[in-house]
C-alpha cells in the first residue's frame, strides 16, 4: 500500500491493470458467494443509464429542470405503488439518508420536549445514527417468537415525551413485518409521526401477491392514515445502482418541516428536502428508467424468483444434518442456526470457503436476492452441508 501522492500519472491501460490486481480479493456478486447481502447486481440497463447521466447533480435542479421533473414523477409512481399518489419525497443515497431524514422531519414537528422514538428492537441501526446526531433517545421495544414487535409493550412504551414511532416493513435481520395495521391507528390517536421503514421490503412486499406469495402479514403503506413517511430502497430489491434510497411523504405539509431553502445556486434559487448537497441525478434516471422497463410484471417475476429461491434453500436445509432454519420466510429472506457449533463458527468457516453470510446475534442470514440463481445455491448447499460437518 502506497500512500505517496503518485508524482507523475500512469497511462489508463496501466491503472486499470493495477486496479484490477488490487481489488483481485474482492467477493463479486456475479460469484455466487455473497448471501448476506441486501444489494445486488444492478440491472445492466440500470446501470448504463446510470452511466449516461453520471454527470448529473440533482442537488442543483435549476440546471437539470427536466431531471427535477422526473425525480417528481418517480416519486409519484412509487407513491402509487404505496398508495399515495399525492406522495413527495426524494431519490438518496439510501436506507440509512431516508431514515435520517424520517427522524429529522418528525423532530422539526414536534415539540421540543418530545425526543423519544418508540420502535421495534430489531430496528436497523441507522437510528442509532439518527438518535446520535439529533440527541434523541430510543425506546427499543421487544419482538415476538414470530419476530414482530409486540403490540401491546409497544402501546406501554408511548408516553409524554414521545416524538415518533417507528415501524418495520421487512426487518434487516428475518424480513419480518410489524403489525402496522394494528400500530398506525396509535399513531393516530396520539397524533404522533409514523415512519415505515420499507428499506428492503419496498421492493418486495407489493408484489407478492400477484408473485402467488402470501402478502406479508400486514397493509404497509399509505392506505394506512397514521403512516407519515416510508423509506423504501431501489438499491435493494429495486435492482438499481448504489446509491438510490428513496424516502416518500404523505404530504407536502409533513415533509416542509426538512426542507432547505438555497439561493445560490448556478441554477437558481431552489430548496432541498435532503441531508446530502450535491446529489446523484444518475441515480434518479436509473430509478426511473428501472421502473420503466420492468413495470409491475417485471418486478413480479423479480420477486417470484427469488422467493422460490428461498423455498428451494428452505426445503433443502429442512433435509440437512447439522443446521436448522429460525423461522418460516415472509420475504426472501432466510436465518439459519447451526446446531453443532456456533453460529459464529460457522460464519468463518463459511467465510474460509469464499462464502459471504450475515452474521446476527444466534442465527445466520440468507437473502436471497436476483443475483443468485439455481446453480449458485446448490454450490452453497454442498459447502454448508461440509461446513456444519466439520472445520
Ligand atoms: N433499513 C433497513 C430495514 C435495512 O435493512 C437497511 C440496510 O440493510 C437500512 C435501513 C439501511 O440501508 P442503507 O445501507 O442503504 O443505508
């Protein structure tokens, strides 16, 4: 490793060549070998387009005035998809922008002797980050056996200084979804801000139904009155490049409390309603032009094959010595627990064979996203089969 300032350039033919040699070590996910991942291989037309517009920041929108407008219809089409046409947001970097902006935008609203956030213990820990930067303090909530959050310690946990609640639609770890429809009506009732994070079920939970898949559990979206703001993650299940996050408002009024006013800017004076300046406008016509091209059905069929995936994975690890899968899958997400050693065992010994898992306290996880296929798992299935065998 060099960390001289190189004094005089290689030729590009030269860089690439050492750049390919450098990053020789790095899992790909055209290898088969990532199952712990939430992202996965863009979509190639997702990806070129990406390219196309590269030079694009959306943080100036003045000078992009037709890029603006289809980051707007974008944020209409996934609105419609969460049943709020009249939804506004933005195109970000991620889960993590989307659930700052959630926790920044309900903390404007509020009083200020409300810093509380009531959400589930299975919280993806970007409100760690959130609690952090904005001094709030996180009421964690139990889940139950089926990895829910428990409703009724949930209602326990709202008191006077309660600033937001959240919610889990496909938590990070089991891909679980909390029992919105029983929460938003609390919501509701105590005229608090509900956030849905949807990061990684957003891209799956509308369409499995219509993948023949039962639904998920709960309704997760804007159908539901107490619902103020949903993250939902292109760059997940959304088969778009990283970085595109996308947060949706119910409205203009809720999402006005985190919004910017700029004046300088070479396009003009215009307002920004996210954490970052400059911004990827490619990640916006990516998003765009995604949805575009695969459309409802496309996205089904996306769905349909993961989720048969994780049966396929599911059925064979029933058959297996030595392992044993945590719950029954809601999403194309899978948790596995070794019975003869540790989890974390496993997890090195996984990773000494080139596999990539997530490791979570007692289990490990499977997500069993578009870049996997047939052949892949039934690679996977003979390593894990040597790997709860022996070291
Ligand atoms: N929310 C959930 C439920 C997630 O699973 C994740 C990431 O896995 C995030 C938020 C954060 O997303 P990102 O890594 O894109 O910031």
């Amino acid at each position: 490793m060099s960390k001289n300032f190189p004094a005089s350039g290689l030729s590009e033919e030269e860089v690439s060549a050492l750049l390919e040699e450098r990053l020789a070590e790095d899992l790909t996910f055209t290898s088969g070998h990532i199952l712990g991942s939430m992202c996965s291989q863009p979509h190639p037309f997702a990806a070129e387009i990406f390219r196309r517009q590269l030079e694009k920041n959306i943080g100036d929108p003045g000078l992009h005035p037709a890029l603006a407008k289809l980051e707007e219809e974008t944020i209409g089409i996934l609105g419609n998809l969460f049943s709020n046409p009249h939804a506004v947001g933005s195109i970000v970097t991620g889960g993590t922008e989307a659930n700052l902006l959630a926790m920044w935008t309900a903390k404007n609203r509020a009083p200020a002797e409300r810093r509380e956030v009531v959400l589930p213990e299975t919280a993806h820990f970007s409100f760690e980050k959130a609690a952090s930067l904005m001094d709030l303090t996180l009421i964690k909530v139990p889940t139950g056996p089926d990895n829910r959050v428990r409703v009724e310690e949930y209602k326990r946990a709202i008191g006077p200084r309660t600033m937001a609640l959240v919610a889990i639609a496909g938590t990070t770890g089991l891909g679980a979804v909390d029992p919105l429809d029983t929460l938003s009506p609390l919501a509701v009732e105590h005229n608090l801000y509900l956030h849905i994070d949807a990061a990684f079920g957003g891209f799956v939970l509308p369409f499995l139904e219509s993948a023949g898949y039962p639904p998920g559990g709960s309704a997760f979206d804007f159908s539901l009155k107490g619902v103020s703001s949903i993250t939902l993650d292109p760059h997940k299940m959304g088969r778009c490049p990283i970085p595109s996050g996308c947060i949706l408002y119910r409205n203009e009024e809720i999402s006005g409390s985190s919004t910017t006013h700029v004046s300088y800017l070479a396009g003009g004076k215009t307002r920004q309603r996210t954490i970052v300046g400059t911004r990827s406008g490619a990640a916006v016509a990516a998003v765009w032009a995604t949805l575009q091209h695969l459309g409802f059905e496309g996205f089904t069929q996306v769905v349909r094959e993961c989720m048969e995936n994780t049966f396929f994975l599911m059925n064979q690890i029933k058959l297996m010595n030595g392992v044993e899968s945590v719950v029954q899958p809601t999403m194309n997400v899978v948790g596995i627990r070794p019975t003869g050693c540790s989890p974390d065992e496993l997890a090195r010994r996984l990773r000494g064979r080139g596999y990539a898992l997530s490791l979570f306290p007692g289990f490990l996880r499977i997500t069993l996203m578009p870049h996997l296929n047939r052949e892949y798992l039934e690679s996977f299935l003979t390593v894990l089969r040597e790997g709860v065998k022996n070291g």
